[in-house]
C-alpha cells in the first residue's frame, strides 16, 4: 500500500498540483488573444494524468526517476504491511490462508470466517503455541494466550482515503441518481413549438444526436442531464425569446460530449478529494467548459444576436439553478462565472485556436507528473552524531589508530576483522571475512560531528550507509560500536549487524542496524517496551534504612524481591513499572540472534543513573511478513535484591 499511497501524494500534491498552478496562472493572462478552448482540452489532460499517475507513477518512476524526491513519514512508512512477503514458516512448510467466502472474507481451518489476509498457527523452537493474524490495517500476534497488536498505519491512512474517496464517489452519484428522478418525475413532454424549437436549434448547430425535450417546474434553468440517453430540460417559465437562445447552447454541450467531461472532472476530484487544487481547478474547467459552448454557438454572430443571447442568460440567472449537479450541464452558472461569459460573449476580436500552445501545454502536463516522487525517509540516528572516543574529529587525529586493530579483534571475537589501508587514493578502514566474500570499506569523517562513509561490498553487489561511530571506537562517553556477520533470518546468508552505542547524557542506549547483503535492504528493530511493561507488576513491601524493597512480578510469571536505593531525604516514587536509562543490544552467546535488555525501574524520582529493581530482557527474532526483527516472548526478568 505504501508504493500506492506515495505515487498518489506524487502525482497529486506534486506533478499535478505543479500543473493546476502553472494553468491557472496562464489562463487570465491569455485570455484576450487565445480561445478558452485550449483551457478546456488542457484540463481534460490534467485530470487524465491525475487518474493514471496514482496506477502508472510506480512504473514510470522506476523507469525514469524523479527529479524531485519528498520524504514520506516515518511514522507512515513504518510497519507497512507486506502482501507479498507475508508468510510464515511453520514446519518448514509455507501456510498461507486461503481465500473464500463472499465478499473477501478468508477462511482458515475448519472453514471459520476472518478478516485476515494471512492468518498462521504453528509452535515456535520453545514449544509454544504461537497464532499470527495479518492484514492490511493491523497485525495480532497470539503467544501463549498472550496478544501484542502492531498497527500497520500505511493500510489505516490509505484505507481511510479509500474510504472518503467512495463516500464522495456514492454521494455525487446518489446526489445525480435522486435528482434525476426528481426531475423527470416532474416533468411532461415538451409541446410542438418546443419540439419546432429544437428542430431549429438543431439545425443552426448541427447538432446531430437524438435528446428528450420535456418542461419541468422543478429546473431552476434550462439543463443537459444523461450519458447514453440524454435529456433537456426546459423550466415552465422559459418563454419564447429565451428559448431558442438556451436549446442551442444545450446542444452544443450535447455534441460536445460535455457530460462526459464533467463525470472526468468528478471522478477526478473524488480521487483527490483532499487537494484543494483539484476542488479549484474543478471549478474552472467548467467556467471554461461554458465558455467554450458559448464561442461555439456565437462564432460570426454579430453583436445584436450576442446582445440577444446575453440577456436571455440574465433573464434565467434569477430563477436560481434548481435541479443543477455536478454531472448536468447549465444555462446560466454563478456569479463569477456569469460576469466572464458576458466579457467573452461582447468581445469579437479574433482569437487563435491555441493548437500549439496545447500540445505544449500537454507535453509540460505529462512530464510534470513525474517531476516529483515520494521515498520512505531515511530513518534518524537516536544517538546523533559521534565522535571517536578521545580523539579529535580531524582527520589528522583519527589516522594513528593500529593499536587498537589487535584489542579489537581480540575483545570482539565474531566481528569483522579490519585492516587500514588506502583505496583510490584515501585511507580507508577495512573490515572482511574471506570465507564468506564480504568487505566494508569506512572512510574518514569529513568534519567533526559528521558520521563515517560506508561501503559494503557483497558478490558483486555494492550497497553504502552512515556510521556515527567507527567500530574501532570502544568504551568512553563518546560511544562504542560492534560490527558482525550473522545469519540471523535463517535463509542461510548472514546479515551485516551493526551496534553502537552513545553516552555521555546521563543514559546509554544501544542502536542496532541489520542489512540484507544480497539485496542492501535494512531490516528495522521493532520494539514495543509498552507492551513488556504492561506485564511487568510491582507492589512495594517495606523500607530498609537507605532502599525500598518491591515485590516484582515479571512478563513471564517469575517474581521475587528488588531494591531500590532512595534515601528518606528524596521523594519516593509514586508511579508504576517503567523502562531506565540504559537499552542495550547485543549478540547472544552462540552468535545466532540479538538480545534486547533494559533496566527496570520506576515512575517518578529519585531518577539516579543505574539506580533500578532490575532488567528486562528478550531475544529479537526476525518475523517475514513484517521484514523487521521484534521483540519475542518469553520475556527475561534479573532482579537486584538488597544484598
């Protein structure tokens, strides 16, 4: 859904809101020496690209880039569902629901309804029971008779736009449907003056396809209603002088087509419903529409037929526009509008077609559609810009670091071993494993703050990223950081893992970055400590000179006591569970999986650095349907008892 979502902002706050603008500006001020027809034709283009860029863009995109790239929300392109990767492996089978039932619905064993596109059961290693529904809007995750719920906001917003797009879409069409009926209910055939009228009428524009004639009480002004079987509508009041002037217009529209055209303009603007650009240009093509009809019908009059015509249109503006929708057409229109055709109904000076500047206005359109394109952000580093710990950023300083090549690979036993050399003429730090063909190249920060250039090279393939920290940087307040080869998807690639860390605040959290080597995707860390934490239970038993003692209960049942130092003299806390200053990740034991830990404490003060009941810890699995590592139960629990 995301790619869908951004081709739309795309084309519609981007290519097509650059087209509106730039039409919109030039129309008034060609107004004198150029037909409106140009106008007409140029919106009709417009609102074609506005319906195809949304379905097209992801194509033409990946042919020809945008110039112009916007980022769309983390918060949006976060957790978007993905139809295509969500399975799971249960067995070493592949279970995927099937789908059945009216209207969509899936069904799953036994033949129960649901409202999943995917929904698993299966045991994990541990023998648990786990049960995973998955679809465009939200996830639920069973385990144990234990449910988390991860929302998938791409579906959400685009489900809502979907939603307010058809709403629009039911209420224009409802709005014509009723209206019609209304008016025809009312209405009685026309009589034979009419009917000689319109054999007139007919005549004098050469209008060749067949139209109803009927008078209806209920039309505030002569109108064009139908698609395959057109109707035109003449109010009771209508006399003869007027007559003649409102059935040529009508069949102007009529073999204009002109009621297609503005079932183009609705569709349009129920699609984009949320640009007022689109609700803006709506409105002027079909000030130009009637503009068009009027040149038409007036083209070689001479200014006493254009006087006639003129006030035949102010003699019908006060009877209103009753029975007028979005989908009819009309012989008078608003006040705006009105005042325009008038000017253009007076004005003979003569007018070029606008054919060339049409096209080239065409062409401008198209391309604008792809001027602009929408990528996911680029995710932020929590832990910002770091340096190398007790050096300076200069280049200079950073350069005598080959002592720490041997602690480093002594103290980091399953990370890249690395070597510093140069390569196209800069110093560059190298990090390999032979056995499995993969190479990092770092460059120097280019200034203090700035983070290390990345290049990671993987058969054949080549895929770069930012470092805030070098991995050659170990302890200190400036930070710390690993990097590793470990298959931790189980697809028998390893991943490049990537850990660093940040002090010097007063906390110290852990940042961990996971890339696919065959293709360079990042696979997120998904946590959610809310959902941990909502499990987590304390109840304070008594105080014991300088320290409270809680009775903890933990996320996977186990309890016992924690202490918590807090002098009489500071205020005690009041609040529930809650997660400390220090978040660690880190690879486990047998160099297969990430581990999660962080401190335990308390809402409210005394908030003392390292001053927690214990830690909670979890092992980070990598779930396919979301391509992002999460947070499995069974959860860990260490308490600190007062020793």
């Amino acid at each position: 859904m995301l790619e869908q979502l951004t081709a739309l902002l795309a084309a519609s706050l981007g290519g097509g809101g650059a087209a509106i603008l730039v039409l919109l500006t030039l129309g008034p001020l060609l107004t004198r020496k150029v037909s409106p027809h140009w106008r007409y034709w140029a919106w009709a283009v417009v609102a074609v690209s506005l319906m195809a860029y949304p379905i097209l863009g992801p194509v033409l995109g990946a042919l020809f880039p945008a110039p112009i790239q916007l980022d769309v929300p983390q918060m949006v392109a976060h957790g978007a569902y993905d139809r295509y990767n969500a399975y799971h492996l249960d067995n070493q089978r592949i279970v995927e629901a099937g789908a059945g039932g009216a209207g969509g619905t899936n069904t799953y064993m036994g033949g129960e309804p649901m409202w999943y596109s995917h929904h698993v059961h299966y045991t994990d290693r541990q023998g648990r029971e786990v049960s995973i529904r998955d679809n465009d809007y939200l996830r639920t995750v069973t385990v144990e008779g234990v449910t988390s719920y991860t929302v998938h906001w791409t579906g959400v917003i685009y489900g809502a736009y979907r939603g307010v797009a058809v709403l629009f879409l039911l209420w224009m069409a409802a709005g014509y449907g009723l209206g019609r009926r209304r008016l025809l209910r009312w209405s009685t055939p026309a009589g034979e003056e009419d009917l000689a009228a319109l054999e007139r009428a007919r005549q004098e524009t050469g209008c060749r396809k067949k139209a109803s004639l009927y008078r209806c009480p209920k039309a505030g002004s002569p109108l064009l209603l139908g698609f395959a079987h057109p109707v035109i509508l003449l109010p009771e009041t209508l006399q003869e002088g007027g007559r003649e002037a409102a059935l040529a217009h009508e069949l102007i529209h009529l073999k204009r087509r002109d009621t297609g055209y503005l079932l183009l303009l609705t569709c349009v603007r129920c699609i984009h419903w949320f640009n007022p650009l689109v609700w803006n240009m709506v409105r002027t093509a079909r000030r130009d529409m009637e503009l068009c009809c009027d040149d038409d019908l007036l083209a070689g009059r001479d200014q006493e037929a254009r006087r006639a015509y003129g006030r035949a249109i102010l003699d019908q503006m006060t009877a209103g526009k009753g029975g007028r929708t979005g989908l009819t057409t009309g012989f008078t229109g608003d006040r705006g509008g009105i005042f325009l055709r008038f000017r253009a109904i007076m004005d003979t000076t003569p007018k070029r077609r606008g054919r060339l500047l049409l096209a080239s206005a065409s062409i401008l359109i198209l391309l604008a559609g792809g001027l602009v394109s929408c990528a996911p952000a680029a995710a932020e580093s929590s832990g910002g810009a770091l340096e190398l710990s007790g050096a300076d950023a200069g280049p200079g300083e950073m350069l005598p670091l080959e002592e720490r090549f041997e602690s480093y690979n002594r103290e980091r036993g399953r990370s890249l071993p690395v070597s510093r050399g140069e390569w196209a003429g800069e110093v560059r730090y190298r990090f390999a494993d032979q056995e499995q063909g993969v190479e990092v190249l770092v460059g120097l920060s280019p200034g203090k703050g700035d983070p290390f250039p990345a290049e990671v090279l993987f058969q054949r393939r080549s895929f770069g990223f930012d470092m805030p920290v070098l991995p050659l940087a170990q302890g200190g307040v400036e930070g710390s950081a690993s990097l590793s080869l470990a298959d931790l998807t189980g697809d028998g690639v390893p991943e490049l893992v990537y850990i660093w860390g940040g002090g010097g605040t007063g906390a110290w959290e852990d940042n961990c970055r996971v890339f696919d080597l065959s293709t360079g995707e990042e696979y997120p860390i998904l946590l959610d400590p809310e959902l941990m934490l909502s499990q987590v239970r304390a109840e304070r038993l008594e105080r014991r000179e300088d320290h409270l003692i809680y009775q903890v209960t933990g996320p996977g049942g186990q309890s016992g006591e924690a202490a918590l130092w807090c002098p009489e003299s500071d205020q005690e806390p009041e609040g529930g569970p809650a997660l400390g200053q220090i978040s660690l990740i880190r690879m486990n034991e047998t160099g297969d999986a990430l581990e999660w830990t962080a401190s335990l404490t308390l809402e409210g003060p005394p908030v003392l650095y390292g001053n927690s009941l214990g830690e909670l810890t979890a092992v980070l699995e990598f779930s396919p349907s979301l391509r992002a590592f999460t947070a499995a139960p069974p959860w860990g629990m260490v308490l600190y008892p007062l020793e």
